[in-house]
C-alpha cells in the first residue's frame, strides 16, 4: 500500500504543474497557512504546486494530522481510488514517469488534475467574475466598455476543455476547499451546481472585485458575505421596508420635479436604490455598536439623502427654492445641492441612538473623500476609539461629471473610494486609498460603487439627448425601479396592491404639508445646515462667547520644564544619535541663557497648550525630523530597529496628547485630511506643515473651496494651521516661495474701508475675516500665534510662512522674557533702536515683514544709517493691521515711506499691502516699493543671479535719494 502511494507525488506534481493560471503571489497572497489546498489555476506553467503537494502528501504520510482537513480527506479519496484490483501488481512501475503518463492517465492522475481544476475554476470567478457581470441596467455596454471575456470563466460548455474537463464531467462531486463558501454547509458539489452558484454571486447584477487584497482574512470575510448560500434572500418585512424606502426615495424626486421642474438639484433619478442602500448600511451600522456615521457625497443626490437618510425638515429643504428668502447669515451661503448636516436621532430599527453627519462639498466631486476620513479619525480619537467600533464614515459612490452615464464597474475595496472616472484625480483616490495603513492616519473601509443612470442627464437643465440619443431612447424606455419591485413583491404576495398605493399616498401627503410650512419661512439660516457643530463652544446663537482675548505668554517655570525635556532623553537605555546630542545639548544651553530658536519655541508652544489639555496634531512630509533637520520630535533608537520616543509626551502625567507623523507626498489628500480633522473639535490644535511652501499648490483644490471659503459657504469655523516654508535663498523657483500673494489676494478685508478703531478691534478684526495670514520674524513671535490660535474665542484657519535659514540665524532667537506670562503676539513689531529715539530726524522708514527683516538691519548696520532709517517689521499681515500701521507712520512724520520684501513686485505682499497704506494715510504720503522686479518665477536657481538681485534692492532700500523727484 505505502509503495503505491509514494507513486502519488510524481504524478501528482507531472500533471498539476500545467495547471497554474495565476502567479504565485496571487496564490500565496490569500493563503491563510502553509497547510491549506493551493489556490492553483490554469495558465502557469511553472512548477510550485507540484512541489507545494509533494511537501503536503508526505507530510500527510508521517502524520495525516499535520496538515489541514481538506488536504486530509483529499489523500484519503485518492489512494483509496488508485488501489489497484486483484489482477493488478501491486510492485511500483518501472516505466519512465514521462513515457507513462503519456501512454495513459491513471485514475489517482485524472481525479487530482480534475480537482485541481474546480480549485483553479472557483478562483477564476473569484478574480475575474466580475467582467462578465450584468452591471449595465441599461443593456447597452458591457461592465468593462469592451467585450472582453476571459477565457478562464465558463461562459459556453466548450469553454470547460480549457481546464482538461469535459460536459461528462458536469455531474461528478468535488471537494471544495476552503477558499470558497459556495457549498454552504456542504462540503462538495457537483461540478455544474459549482458553475450555478459561482454564475449566481460573481456575473450577476453586483459584480465583485477584491481578490487584489492582501490580506487573506479580508478575502475570506468577503467571500463569506456574498458567496454563502442564501445571502441574499430577504424576509418578508425586509421586502416591505425595502419597498418603502424606495417609495420615499423616488416619490421627494418626483414632488421636487413637479413643484420645480425648472430649478436644477441634481436628482437621484435612475440610482434611486441609493437611499435604501444608505439606510441598510446605516441600521447595520447601528446594530453593531455604531454611534456616529459621517457621510462624504457629491451633489447628485444630495437633497434625497439630506430629506430621507439624515432627515433634515423637508420645509427646510424646500424653502431653499424660494428665491425671495433672505439669508440670516453671514457669508455667501451656497448652493442647497451643497450643503451639509449634523443630525441626532433614534435608528428605527435597532431603536439605539445614533449620530449622522454629512459633510458639505464643493463640486469638486473627489474634494470631500479626505475630509470625510480626517473628521473621522479625529471623532474616533476623541472618543478613544482606536478600533473603529463606534464611529463609521462613507464616501458615496460619485455620479461622473465627464459624462451622463456612469458606467465604472460596481466594486467593492478596501480603500474609502477607488474611483475610475476621469475627472477624478489620481492622487487624492490614491492617498485615501493607500494611506490606510499609516499610523495616525486614513481609515480603512468598504465602499461600494452604484451603477446606475442618469434620467435626466448632467441636471434637470440639461439635454443629454443632443450628444447620447441613442442612450437616452434606452434611457427613457426604463421601467422605474419602483414600478419594478413593486409589481414582484405584489405578484409574489409579499404586500398588496392598496398597501403599495397608501404608502405612496402617505408620503406625497407628508411632502405636501412641508411644502405647506416653507412657504411660511421668510428668512434663510444657514447654520441650520452646520454639519459640525461643537457643543458648547459657542452661544445657542452660534456667537463668541466674548470678543477678547487672554494673554498668550506662560509662567517661566513652564518654559524651562518644557526646555529641559525637549533637551533630553525620557526613556532609560535609548541610545541616540550623535548629532542629536549635539542639538539636546544646544537646547539644554539655550534653556539656561533663558532663549528660544525656532524649534523650541515651537515645541513650548505645543508643550504648553497640552499642559492646558489642547490636544496638538501635526502632520506633513518629514515632520517628525522637519524638513530641515531642526524638530526631531521623534526619537529613534540606534540600537533597537523601529524603537522610537516623542519627549513631548513626557512633558506631565495628565497632559494632552501629542501627535506627530509624517505624510505621503499628495498635499491634497493629506492637507484635506487635516482640515476633517480640525472640524471635529474647537479644543486641538491641527497643523499641516509643506515640506517646502511650494507644494501647497497640489493641494489647491482644498485652500479654495474649503480652507478660505468654508466659513461664508458653511458657516463652518476651522483653526487648521498650515505651516509654509518660505523665503528666497537661492534654492531655485519650486523651493522658495509659498505665494503669499495667492493666500493675500483671497483674503477677504476691504482695502479700501477705513476701519473704526474700538476697544476690541484686534479680536473683531480677526472674527470678521476668512483666515489669519502671518510671517513671523522671530520665534516668540511664532509661539504665541500658535498659542493665540486657541486661545481665541472663535476658529480661524492660520496660514504661517515659516523660516528655512532663520531656524539657526544667530540672530533668530528670542528672551524668555519675550513669552512669559503677561506677553501677547505683536501684530507689528516697531522699531526700537536708535531712530526710535529720535523719530524727528529719521528720513526713511522701511516696512517689511519676514527673513527680509535680518539682511536689511545687517545692511543698515554696515552703511551707519541707524538713526536716518527705522525698520518696522508686520508678522500679521492680513488681516492688515490698520490702527498700528497708523501709529508707525505718524510716529515719524517727516519719513519717506517705503515697503521692502524679497519677492517680485508681481509676488509677495506689495500689492496686498500698498492700497491699505493708501487708506489709513489718507492718500496723503506714498507708500515705495524696494524688492525684486517683476518675473514669472518666483525665484532663480542661480546663486550668483540671487546675490545680485539681493544686493540690487538692498542698496535701493538704503539709498536715501533713489525716489527724490519720482511720482507715487
């Protein structure tokens, strides 16, 4: 018997080794252990399965306990069909194995080859299913826009000869492994019944495309939920509330059709099944232990899911068509198809209290999927649920902008949204997709895509029949999906043709009544429609509790603690390296002499704001060393790989978490998954810092339409802090200027208004803008605008242009006496040295702001001009600082007035600054440019180019006599 059985290995792995049709890192990739069946498939032609069997078999011939059940009964059946009858010699053949197997197959060769070919079979619809799945609702397109087929699915009987089978084989019983749920609680089946159940969960109307994944239990997760029989069979009640939902979901499109046909918003018409899938996922949600769901959609739809999923008031709803309203609210609102909500209420169906928020987005469709995922992981950090248990979040399928038939095949991921419509940029797909597995990141989550059609083209203005008319002839032959379900469920008893019509019936009437009361509004509030609000921060009004704020110094004793752990090691046994003993050291000395640089000054900032319990989040590419090599928040032990310390999480035993961590490089994602965060709580302090100002361009989309303009679209407050490195040294047009002139241009202070200057005219000034741009010129400056940020009774985004070489400029530093406790953030810092003790003979006052600051006093000093010329330094500059900037310019009267900066004069602030100094003189004394001339780069990358255009305006800004007899 054991002779016979040792045949086993040579013909097994002869004949299985053709059988391959997958690499071998798709086999091994879903694998769970070493001792489960082989996910073999046709096609390859390489010998790993043969030698993977030989290891199982005589593993299963020492020990049958050894390897995994399956493999077990699967040797059993083998050798007991390959025992030879009485006249058979039971002596091994001495056939040469190549000559034997091609004079005949035996058995034992043709039921191992015939098994490894279901396997590979089952793992062919697994993989490649979905692209023969009847995705299209319209019957026009094929799921993948060819006709494509692959030749491993059995599409047609002949196809079964591309796995060695024939139609005679079609009844025979297989063993099914365990990659695969089709069976049930059966552990095999007939070959055909195989062919039935796979056709029935891979190639029908949801098509499946997951086996990418390489994790082996999300795979089998997966496989469990669809392939299992009877997964999709509903109870009676499910259908009837199905139905319901559907009545609801296509019944408020069709009252908005009728009461205003002319009026674009974006219908649901033709994925009308979106509003029933939402409430499934939300109810399943619930019933798991779900409190907060936070919901990402574009506008198609939007209505629908605000009036049947949140259940915001449909008089709000539809007040927001009148076009008389008048808005409450500040800002400019926006468009209804756009806003958002934060709603609390009771799930019907599991009776448990539940959170819903859908989150406002432009139409920059994509925008929103990143924000949806930062507010996400913020509630959960909050809430310390590291797991995800309690709070979820979707991105809702994107109906395509590019054309009026979504046809990307239905998917489920392991990503927040893996989209393939072309106006989707890749790179905000591919972070959010991607960065799930980054600590203190993105999320993980499955999304699913609907395919469906649009009924009515782009929007309700729209005549899609101009550019698709054969389309939307199909289109509009379409049986509503309502129409559809209701006559089944009807026909198969499960509700009857009155019950149908009266549930209509009450929800038209439910309509008609909100119609009723919005006529009755008169006025338009945009905050009902906050879809973050923070409790408790502000009045019921939604108003600053006051319009002041507290100094933003410390108490002496808190900088040299926060000094003296930023200089040191707090975990015993951690070896550092050598250069960063040198930088402890620095900081240890600098703590002493009662001074900041740039990097601690920083790390009090954050030190301090946690002992007060401010959480503080900061993020970026390389911000955890910063980029350069100044921060080194993070520790790494030279001995231990991966052994890493944050000291500022040593800083006391009850103080606020810090996080710090580096991001990839796509500044969209990561910059609008900043800003999510920052929308969940008022008490944290969120910066997202470039690794060169430069780069924030990529994520332009995010500065635009959220972080300048969120406010007055959403009346949404967020005190996201973007940190931009900034400042012209030579390093070439993409590594130098942040474009202050793009974030001043967007700020929303009228140049031309002379302000009235009250008691809190500061605060005020700050509460009325759209964002705080600053460039600090020293590092005290730089730590109480951190500290201010949260200590304001209101949220502002805060845009910092921060320093590259004046992180270690001797001159760069700041007292202790510049930040302890009664110290406050100057918005100008004047001039203190000697011309601000004669301010009667000073024949010319700069204005600058920034690194600029330090190569105009080290060119003063050497031309002896400090008592001619006084240099005062903005580190506020929007919004502008009216009432000091008019105390500066009368304190010298007799002074030309003159702005100096290093960018172009068609960049940086010169253009920002000149019309505000215009209003607040009256237009009574000019205001002179001293800077670079005009370029389309913003910088050259030719160092001697740098040095003579800095020595060109340097000696402009000194030359006493450059604007004797020029007009302003």
């Amino acid at each position: 018997m054991m002779s016979r059985l040792r045949l086993l290995p040579s013909l097994l792995g002869a004949q299985a080794a053709r059988l391959l049709a997958t690499p071998r890192v798709q086999v091994s990739s879903c694998r769970r252990r070493s001792s489960e069946p082989p996910a073999a498939s046709p096609g390859s032609r390489g010998g790993g399965v043969s030698s993977y069997m030989e290891e199982m078999y005589f593993a299963w011939l020492e020990d049958p306990q050894s390897v995994h059940k399956s493999w077990d009964s699967f040797f059993r059946r083998a050798s007991e069909e390959a025992s030879p009858g009485p006249t058979q010699s039971s002596s091994p053949s001495v056939v040469p194995e190549s000559r034997a197997l091609g004079s005949g197959r035996t058995k034992t060769s043709k039921l191992v080859e015939d098994h490894l070919a279901v396997q590979s079979l089952i793992r062919a619809y697994q993989i490649r299913g979905h692209h023969v799945a009847q995705l299209d609702p319209l019957g026009i397109l094929d799921a993948d826009l060819d006709s494509f087929v692959p030749s491993d699915l059995i599409t047609t009987i002949d196809k079964l000869a591309f796995y060695d089978l024939r139609e005679s084989d079609l009844d025979k019983e297989f063993q099914l492994p365990t990659t695969t749920f089709i069976g049930g609680s059966e552990s095999t089946l007939s070959l055909r019944e195989i062919i039935r159940r796979l056709e029935s969960t891979y190639c029908q109307h949801v098509g499946l495309e997951f086996m990418f994944i390489n994790d082996a239990e999300q795979c089998q997760w997966i496989r469990q939920k669809f392939e299992t029989p009877g997964v999709m069979r509903f109870s009676s009640e499910e259908k009837r509330t199905l139905l319901a939902r559907l009545v609801r979901s296509m019944r408020f499109e069709d009252f908005l059709a009728r009461k205003w046909s002319s009026e674009k918003r974006f219908g649901l018409e033709g994925c009308e099944v979106m509003i029933p899938a939402l409430k499934t996922i939300i109810d399943k949600s619930s019933e798991m232990g779900i409190e907060n769901v936070i919901l990402g959609m574009p506008h198609r739809g939007r209505l629908n899911v605000l009036a049947n999923v949140i259940r915001k008031d449909l008089e709000q709803i539809f007040c927001q068509f009148d076009p008389k309203l008048e808005a409450a609210d500040e800002g400019s609102g926006d468009v209804k198809y756009h806003l958002g909500m934060y709603h609390e209420r009771i799930n019907r169906v599991t009776n448990r209290n539940i959170a819903l928020s859908l989150v406002a987005n432009p139409s920059h469709l994509e925008a929103v999927d990143p924000v949806v995922q930062g507010k996400t992981k913020a509630e959960q950090f909050y809430r310390g649920d590291a797991q995800g248990r309690k709070i979820g979040f979707t991105t809702d399928p994107r109906m395509a902008r590019s054309s009026p038939y979504p046809t990307d095949v239905a998917r489920v991921v392991n990503a927040p949204i893996f989209h393939v419509n072309a106006d989707d940029p890749e790179a905000v797909i591919y972070v959010c997709s991607v960065a799930a597995e980054w600590r203190n990141t993105f999320n993980k989550d499955v999304v699913v895509d609907l395919v469906c059609y649009r009924r009515r083209g782009h929007n309700e203005m729209d005549e899609p029949m101009f550019t698709q008319p054969l389309m939307y002839k199909q289109i509009h032959r379409q049986v509503p999906v309502l129409k559809k379900y209701a006559d089944k469920l009807i026909a198969e008893g499960t509700v009857t043709l009155q019950e149908f019509e009266e549930e209509i019936a009450k929800y038209d009437r439910i309509c008609e009544e909100a119609y009723g009361r919005s006529k009755d509004k008169k006025i338009l509030h945009i905050k009902h429609w906050l879809d973050s609000p923070w409790p408790g921060f502000f009045n019921v009004d939604g108003e600053p509790k006051s319009m002041t704020c507290p100094a933003t110094g410390v108490p002496e004793d808190v900088l040299t603690h926060i000094g003296g752990v930023a200089s040191s090691v707090p975990l015993e046994d951690f070896t550092i390296h050598t250069g960063l003993s040198r930088i402890l050291r620095g900081r240890a000395d600098m703590t002493r002499k009662r001074t900041a640089d740039w990097a601690l000054a920083e790390y009090m900032a954050f030190g301090s704001l946690l002992k007060e319990g401010i959480h503080v989040r900061l993020s970026g590419q390389d911000v955890e060393r910063g980029t350069f090599s100044h921060r080194h928040h993070v520790l790494h032990d030279q001995e231990v790989d991966r052994r890493t310390c944050v000291p500022m999480n040593h800083l006391w035993p009850d103080q606020a978490p810090y996080t710090v961590c580096n991001s990839s490089l796509s500044e969209y994602g990561v910059l609008g998954f900043e800003l999510g965060y920052a929308m969940a709580s008022p008490n944290a302090l969120v910066l997202w810092e470039a690794q060169f100002g430069d780069f924030h361009n990529t994520a332009q989309c995010i500065i635009d339409q959220f972080v300048s303009t969120g406010q007055a679209k959403w009346v949404r407050h967020n005190g996201i802090v973007l940190l931009l490195p900034h400042g012209m040294e030579g390093m070439g047009p993409e590594h130098s200027s942040a474009r202050p002139e793009r974030f001043l241009q967007m700020s929303n202070d009228d140049s031309d208004a002379y302000p009235v200057f009250s008691k809190d005219f500061e605060v005020s000034q700050l509460y009325d803008c759209n964002w705080i741009v600053a460039n600090c010129s020293t590092p005290a400056s730089y730590f109480h605008v951190l500290r201010r940020q949260i200590l304001l009774p209101f949220r502002k985004p805060l845009i910092i242009f921060t320093p590259k070489s004046l992180l270690r400029h001797p001159d760069a530093k700041s007292s202790f006496d510049q930040m302890v406790s009664g110290t406050s953030f100057q918005r100008v810092i004047p001039e203190d040295g000697a011309a601000a003790r004669a301010p009667g003979q000073v024949r010319r006052l700069i204005f600058c702001t920034g690194k600029v600051y330090y190569d105009l006093v080290k060119e003063r000093s050497g031309r002896g001009l400090e008592e001619q010329v006084a240099i005062t330094r903005l580190e506020q500059i929007s919004p502008f600082p009216f009432d000091l900037i008019k105390q500066e310019a009368e304190r010298y009267p007799g002074a030309e007035l003159v702005w100096c900066q290093e960018e172009h004069k068609n960049m940086g602030y010169y253009d920002y600054i000149s019309p505000r100094f215009m209003t607040i003189l009256g237009r009574t004394r000019p205001i002179w440019y001293v800077g670079r001339d005009p370029a389309a780069a913003p910088a050259t990358g030719n160092r001697n180019t740098h040095l003579v255009s800095l020595k060109k305006f340097l000696d402009t800004a000194f030359n006493l006599q450059a604007f004797e007899g020029k007009t302003f």
